[in-house]
C-alpha cells in the first residue's frame, strides 16, 4: 500500500475504488480533477483552492496551510467592505466592536421649524421690498435685558407657549434666552455670539414690516463680535437698566456707533425694578429715567461735539421706549398716548405725546398743558408723571396687594379679563398676565425702529462710502446703492457661525446686490484682496441659502439685497470677512472689497497653547485656524521658539476660546501655559548719536536717529484719522494743522509703520542726497523699518510711538549694488541700533477697571488694585440707586484673578468689567544690567521693565543679553566705546 501514497500523504495509485472515493470526499481533500470526472464536478463555490489547467491531470502537491476550509472575508462580504476581525475578550461587551458614528451636537436648535403666527412665505414675500426691511442690533452691557427683549419678540412670534407650559421644576422658572444656543451660553447664563434672527412684527397701524435683529453679547470681552455685527445694521437699538445706567460696554458701543455713523435708538429697560426693587416714588422715578437718557446724550456730545439735535436722544422725539422685558411690556409716548386715544377719540395721538415729557404740567381744570406749575400748586406733578407712571403704579399696586374678587373688578375696568385659576397664580406671573394685557404687543417698539431707523434702500449709500473700497461711479456700485435684486451678486461677510456638530461654518453677512441663490459660483475675495495683489481670492459654490433664525434655520431659495444671508459651502478660504461676487462682472469690471471690521478694543491677554500628545499637534492646529474664524478679535500664531500663541481681550473670553478649541473643533486635551501679556516697545528721548550701518557688500550707509512721538498721533494713526492713501500733501497738512510740525518735514514722512495702521513714522530727514537714487531704494527701507518696528530688538515685541528720521543716505551708482537683499536687513539694523541709543523702554496694556457695587464694596476695590499696581481714578454713587461705581486702571499683567479677588471679598455684590483702555510705559530701564533679580521673588517697582524683558526672552528662546554692538558696525562701535557715549565696556 505504501507505494500507493507519497511521503506526503496524498494518493498516487491507479486504484479505480480509491478514484471513485476521491471523488467523493473531494471537498475535504481541498482539490477537483474537472477532467476525469466532468459530470460530478460540484458547482463553483467560490471555495475552490486552485483552478487546475485543463491540459490534464496534475499532480500538483497542495501544502496543509494552502488549503482552505472557509471563505475569507472578502470573498462573503465583497471586496469594497471594510472588516474588523477582534480578538476574543478584547473588548469588554458594554463597547461595541464597531462603534456607530457619534454625531456631537453643541448647540441647541430646533428639531423642526417651529409654528409663527406669520406666514413664512409671506416673510419671504417682505424680503423683496427693502422699504419695509429694517436691519438693526440690540447692544449695550451685561445683564441689561438684551436677549429678554429678544425673547419677548420671539413669544410675539412664535407659538410656543404651550411648549414652555410644560417645563417643570427649576426649568420652569429659567429664562427662555432663545438666542442663546452655544452650550457655554447656557451654562455661564451670558450671551458669547452675536445671534441673528428675522422677524415680521406689525406697527400700531397694522403695518407688517420684515424686522432683521442680531442680538449681541454685553460682556466687555465679546465687544469684537457687536462691532461684526455693527457692520451689517442700518441702526443699533442701545438697551440700558435703568437701575445701574450706563456702563462702560455702553459707553464704548455709543461712541463707535457715533464715529461710525450709525443711527441710535435708546430701550431703558427693567422700569419695573423702580417701582419693585427701588421703591422708588413717580416723581422720583420720573428724574431717574431722564437722568439715563442725559447720561446718554452726554456721551454723544462728547464723542461728537457739535452734533446737537440731530443725533440727541429723547422720549418726545420718539426714539426712547420704555420695557421690562421679563414681564413682556413695552412702550414709546407714542404708542401710550394711543392707549389714551382709544379710550378717548378725540385726542391726537401725535400732539398729545409731544407734552408728556419734560417740564410740562397738567392743568385739570381747564383741560390744558403749560410750561409752568399752577401758582399755589407746590407738588405739582409732571405731565409724564400724571398721564404714564401714576396709572403704571396704579396698575402694578393693585395687582399685587388685592384680593381676586377687587382686583378682578379693578381689572374689568380696564378691560382686561383673566381665568379664574390665573388669579391663584404667583404675584409675578400674575403681574406679568395684567401687564400683557394692559400694554399689548410691542407696536411701539416696531413704530420707533421704522420711524428713526433707516431701510436698507435709504442706508446703502452711506454703507457704500463709509466700508467700500471701490470706486462709487461704478455699475456694481449703482446696483449696490439701489438694492438692485437683478444686479450682480455682492455679499459682505463679516461673521462665521459653526454648524451644530462644529465641523464646518455657515457664513453670515449682508447681501449689497443680487440676489444669493444655491448652486451659484462665485469669487470670495478676502482681507487681503485688491486688484494688485488677487492671491486672497477663492472660488467656491454656494451650497445652501438660508435665513439666520439662531435656533433654526429657514432654507430658501434666494435671499434678495438688503437683507441679511446665510450661506454653506463658501467659508473654505474665509477667516473673518470677506467679499462675495461673482466670477465675472458685465463690462469685465473690477472687483473691489468692503473694509476690514473695525474693531473698538485690543486682544492683549495671551496664552501659548500645546497638544498633551505631541502626535495630535495637526489636529489642534486645525482647531486653531477654526477658533480663529469663530471668534472675530482672536490671533493665533506662531513664536520663534515654536510655540502657539493666541491672542484674546480678557479671561472670559480666553476660557470660552479655550474651551471651544478642547471640545467643539479639536475634541483632545490640551496644556495652557500661564497668561501672560502682549509688550510694545518704545524710546524715551531722542538718540544719543547717529547710527549707521553698511550694508554686507561695503557699498551703500544708511544714518538713522530715533525719537519719541507726540502724544496722541499714534491714536491718530491707529484709528485711521491721517492715511498715507490720503496723500503727502493732505498726510503733511494734518501735521502741520494738529501738531505744529514744519511743512516740509510733515511732507517727507514715507511710512507708518509696520503696517498703514502703524504707530510708528518713517521719515526722510536728508539734505544733500541725490533724491533720485534715494527713491529707487525708498520701498526696500520702507520694508525694512516694517521688520525692525514688527520685532523691537528688545524682546522682539511691536515698537510703537516711536519715528525713525533717515539722516544720510550713500548708495552705490550702480542698481545691482544696492537691491533689497542688501537694502532691507541694513535699514532693520540702523532702526535697531537707533532705537537702543535712544533710552528704550518697555509698554504694557492696561486695563481700564469699572465696579458696580454697594458702598461697602469700594473700599474692597482700593485694596486689591493697590495690591496690583492700579490705582482708582475715580468713585461715586449712582444717581437715585444705592450702587456705588468706582473706576480705575489696572495693568493687564496683574489683572489675571482679579475679578474672582473682587467677587470673593464682597461676597458677590460686585460686578467688575476689564477693557483693554491704553499703552503705558513699564517702569525702570529694561536694558539696566545692575538690577539684581531674584527667583521667586517679585521685582522692585524700578526693576520691573528688566524683569519683563528677560522673562518674555527666554520664553521665546532668545539669549539673555540686549547689546547695541550687534547691530552697529564694530568701528563705530569702538569710537563710542573710546568716547564714553556708550560709557565703560
């Protein structure tokens, strides 16, 4: 038998029984012979080992581990199916081997599009006509009542009431806060992102108008999102608590909406806090409300001096509306004197409301207003006091303090009826039904914005000559100033809001032109795009068109000029404005963008940021370039050393970036290193000698001096009151005019530096200089003093207030000896080692600090800014309240906990606002090498400025020494040195 069998097992013999058993139990034996045996050949499987030529019979040997038992899986599932195999035990059972995908969502929104009582075409319908579109902004400061005037229009709107009857326990007594859908706003119980919505409200007459609001943040640290959304409105609608009146947030919205030209509107809120909480009499309250609104005319005036009455904010003029938007109530002397002309014809409504404010009293026995009190009358009361706050006391006193049975007949006389359970209610609720019904929907508020605000028809022009940088004479300037539907497509950009899951953005702006459709193709232009330079230029695809509702989002299919737009599919290439357009204009035309968002404060905090895995480092810096295009004030860079850098404008605002980037777009752990602050460089006098520097090829010299600027032109420079695009003879005329300077020096200032905003002045000094030659390498020392005042030599941070004079200048004859490459660093040299010989000094941000409080607060206050270098400027009650606002400054550096300090130590009593206010000089001199510093100890007052300088070089990696001899040519090095200039070596 063994000649039968080879050594391997397998069956070589000519036995016919053997074949015939072969062929059977051919499966388990893992090969077919299709020749010998073709009519028992089994189907194909997809199992078979082998395909055996049909040439004849093979002997081929088919090792064990060749053969297969069972098919793989790619042979039962497919070739395109991705399979997992698991180990047993790997896993425990609660953890599914393949995890479903894990769709996060960080914000609220809606589920389906919630009931309006409007309808939604017909909202679109309003879109088409700009007249009855008016976009506006409610902004002022923290807590004054902004998004509970936005919830008040919301119930007005939307049918969602039954759904907030069926909240229960502490829900039921939140806030809605509607527009508040980020999940750190409903935490924090703040307002972090500018949130849009669009509304149809209707006037006292019946009129329908589209009403586009964007509610805004009144943290001092999110002002960068009220100015985006400042960019968009035709009007700011300014909402102030009666109680702690005007703020600091307030007061900086005021003055950038003065400087930018945006037409203002005043909502004193929380009125019921006078009656409730204050306790205060009608008379009283009468000259607390008179009082805010002159707080903020005052700020007008001073922001504006000479605008007078044309921007002056006043009850009579119908630009003021009273509110409580916790109990749903609103009310202009308008629509009030209304209420009055339905219960009593005769009166006109106009001429009526005209003599309910101001010093104007009532005489009831001949039914006429005069200028002054009747004689004998001591406590005559004032028309507004007699006519609107007696009857709101009235209303208020009686609802809470009488039984059901005399309130209901009070009540009926008023023609208000309620259900009968709706009198066992809580005094608040109850008040808030009375109030509801007593005031009626908020028409007054829809009559001030379309009196005093203007349509986006009559505010195009305007927007064009304030934020477009194109020619005004234009086609696709025309279109924009008309609102023309059929002209070309032009968006302005300015904010970006991420999607629920956070993994793209949708972009919100405003449409000048055109009409956005999906599916259109388009030109995104950025901050960066001019027609010289087209590298910040993208195409994209509009993917989705939509109405911005916070919570929800109404797709259309076009949204027309004038009204506000959000798109999918473009933000790719944006990072925080941009311009929309199509590919191509008619009559082949250029395209031109809309300003850069102008911002009112200064990112100044600054934390360096690192992956705990150092593999995920791709991974945060993508959350890095998606937080930079969430938040509009934020920098993110990166230093020297490597490290990452952003930049913010306070703590909160810091712990909200910091938060978004750890769980909405990077999802992973991060180290954040102790914050620390932005420094600016800056020279103290004028230079000692004139520097020189030779450029490497020995052929060209430049000589330049460093001095100091007068105060107030780097301001100038900054917010853009003098422009080098202006002109050398406009340039030179403001210098003269504002600062005395000669003509022919204010003439020859070549460049603010480092960049149009800079504040910092390159200027040509030179006498005997062959003008010609020095203008070929003008752009190339324009570049360099660029560099040299980005990176001070100090510790390689912005210099600033600081002009550089080009005393002499040698170049060689020929072109090729004096290009940039020889040019730039020569010019960053002379720049560096003037300013060193010009006593140089270090700036720091500092905060200007605003506490509201009660009396035993202030004292608080002093302590704890003494203990970190700030001083108070001033403090004092606030008039008719017993708040206490005490106001100081405080250095940005030392700032960090202080809130949390002040809260601390009064109990929470205090609230505490930081914004970023100026740039001052840090004491003592940060290149004097006696300081001794030791560690872990705090500097000396005078030795500050060194301890700065050295602990900012070594966190970038720079060495410790700043020595002039590093920039000056060692000759000239030497004679100062033998000189005693630069004194003992």
């Amino acid at each position: 038998m063994d000649d039968l069998y080879d050594e391997f097992g397998n069956f070589i013999g000519e036995d016919a029984e053997a074949s015939e058993e072969e062929s059977q139990h051919g499966v388990d034996a893992g090969a077919y012979l299709d020749d010998e045996y073709p009519e028992e050949a089994p189907e194909a499987t997809g199992q078979e080992l082998m395909e055996v030529d049909d040439e004849g019979p093979s002997n081929a040997v088919i090792l064990h581990e060749d053969k297969q038992y069972y098919p793989t899986a790619q042979q039962v599932y497919g070739a395109d199916v991705e399979t997992l195999v698991q180990e047993e035990d790997a896993q425990p059972l609660s953890q599914p081997i393949i995890a479903p995908v894990d769709v996060k969502k960080f914000s609220i929104e809606e589920a389906d599009l919630p009931p309006v009582h409007f309808d939604r075409n017909f909202m679109t319908d309003l879109m088409n006509f700009p007249d009855q579109i008016r976009n506006i902004a409610l902004a002022g400061d923290l807590h004054h009542g902004k998004t509970a005037f936005m919830d008040m229009l919301v119930l007005e709107t939307h049918d969602i009431s039954d759904r907030l009857e069926k909240r229960t326990g502490r829900k039921r007594d939140e806030q809605l806060r509607y527009t508040d859908t980020h999940v750190v706003e409903r935490e924090r119980g703040v307002s972090v992102k500018a949130a849009p919505m669009s509304l149809v409200l209707q006037s006292t007459k019946g009129k329908s108008h589209l009403f586009n609001i964007i509610d805004t943040p009144g943290h001092v640290n999110f002002v960068d999102e009220v100015a985006a959304a400042l960019r968009l409105v035709d009007g700011v609608a300014l909402v102030v608590d009666v109680v702690e009146g005007v703020q600091v947030n307030t007061e900086q919205i005021i003055k950038h909406a003065v400087l930018e030209d945006i037409p203002m509107t005043l909502i004193i809120n929380k009125v019921d806090r006078l009656i409730l909480e204050l306790r205060l009499p009608p008379s009283d309250a009468y000259f607390k409300l008179k009082h805010v609104v002159e707080e903020v005319n005052t700020i007008i005036e001073n922001t504006r001096p000479g605008s007078g009455d044309q921007k002056r904010l006043s009850p009579e003029k119908g630009n003021v509306l009273f509110a409580c938007s916790e109990m749903g109530w609103c009310f202009t002397l308008q629509s009030f004197s209304k209420m009055y002309a339905d219960s009593f014809p005769g009166v006109n409504t106009e001429e009526f409301a005209k003599r309910l404010w101001g010093d104007i009293y009532f005489n009831p026995k001949k039914r006429s207003f005069s200028r002054k009190p009747l004689p004998g009358e001591e406590r005559a009361k004032r028309s507004f006091i007699h006519f609107v706050l007696e009857p709101i006391y009235k209303v208020f006193s009686h609802t809470i303090s009488q039984s059901p049975e005399e309130l209901k007949g009070v009540l009926a006389t008023l023609g208000i009826v309620l259900k009968p359970s709706q009198y066992k209610t809580d005094a608040k609720v109850l008040l808030k039904l009375v109030c509801e019904q007593f005031f009626g929907p908020s028409t007054g508020f829809v009559d001030m914005i379309v009196k005093n605000i203007p349509s986006p028809l009559e505010a195009a022009e305007h927007k064009l000559e304030q934020y477009y940088t194109g020619p005004l004479d234009t086609k696709v300037a025309e279109s924009m100033k008309k609102c023309d539907q059929d002209g070309p497509l032009v968006v302005h950009i300015t904010k970006l809001f991420n999607s629920s899951d956070a993994k793209s953005f949708y972009s919100f702006g405003r449409v000048m032109s055109g009409i956005a459709r999906p599916g259109m193709q388009v030109r995104v232009l950025g901050e960066g795009y001019s027609i010289d330079d087209e590298e910040d230029m993208a195409m994209a695809t509009i993917s989705n068109v939509y109405i911005a509702e916070t919570r929800y989002n109404v797709e259309t299919d076009g949204v027309p000029a004038g009204n506000w737009v959000l798109l999918s599919g473009v933000d790719n290439s944006i990072v925080k404005s941009a311009t929309i357009v199509p590919p191509k204009f008619e009559d082949d035309e250029e395209a031109y963008i809309f300003r850069p968002v102008t911002h009112f404060t200064e990112s100044v905090l600054k934390v360096a940021v690192e992956p705990i895995n150092p593999s995920e480092l791709p991974k945060m810096l993508d959350g890095l370039r998606k937080i930079n295009k969430s938040y509009p004030l934020i920098t993110t860079k990166v230093e020297e050393s490597g490290e990452h850098i952003i930049l913010g404008t306070g703590e909160l605002y810091m712990d909200c970036v910091l938060h978004d980037l750890r769980r909405l777009y990077a999802d992973m752990e991060i180290k954040v290193s102790d914050p620390v602050t932005r420094f600016c460089e800056t020279v103290d006098e004028m230079s000692a000698t004139k520097c020189y520097a030779i450029t490497p090829n020995k052929k060209n010299k430049i000589t330049m001096v460093a001095e100091p600027l007068d105060d107030g032109i780097a301001e100038d420079i900054e917010s853009g009151r003098v422009k080098m695009q202006d002109g050398a003879r406009k340039v030179g005329k403001f210098f003269q005019d504002k600062y005395g300077w000669d003509l022919l020096a204010a003439r020859s200032i070549w460049a603010f530096g480092p960049d149009e905003k800079g504040p910092n002045i390159l200027q040509d000094d030179t006498l005997e200089v062959d003008k010609t030659l020095l203008r070929s390498v003008r752009e190339t020392i324009r570049q360099g003093f660029s560099w040299a005042t980005r990176e001070g030599p100090l510790c390689e941070e912005p210099i600033r207030n600081t002009k550089f004079r080009i005393m002499d200048v040698s170049l060689a004859q020929e072109a090729i000896f004096r290009g940039g490459g020889q040019i730039i660093p020569t010019a960053r040299r002379t720049c560096y080692s003037s300013f060193l010989m010009a006593s140089p000094r270090l700036m720091e941000p500092l905060y200007a600090c605003s506490m509201t409080g009660p009396q035993d607060a202030v004292p608080v206050l002093y302590n704890v800014l003494a203990r970190r270098r700030g001083h108070v400027l001033s403090d004092g009650p606030i008039a008719g309240t017993p708040l206490y606002r005490v106001s100081g400054l405080i250095p940005v550096i030392d700032s960090f906990g202080f809130e949390t300090d002040v809260r601390i130590q009064t109990q929470g009593q205090a609230m505490v606002s930081l914004v970023f206010d100026k740039w001052q000089k840090v004491p003592g001199d940060p290149l004097d090498k006696e300081v001794v510093l030791r560690p872990l100890q705090p500097a000396d007052a005078q030795a500050t400025a060194r301890d700065f300088v050295l602990k900012t070089r070594r966190r970038k990696g720079l060495s410790e020494d700043v020595s002039v001899a590093k920039f000056l040519e060692p000759e000239f090095y030497q004679s100062l040195m033998e000189s005693g200039t630069l004194g003992s070596p």
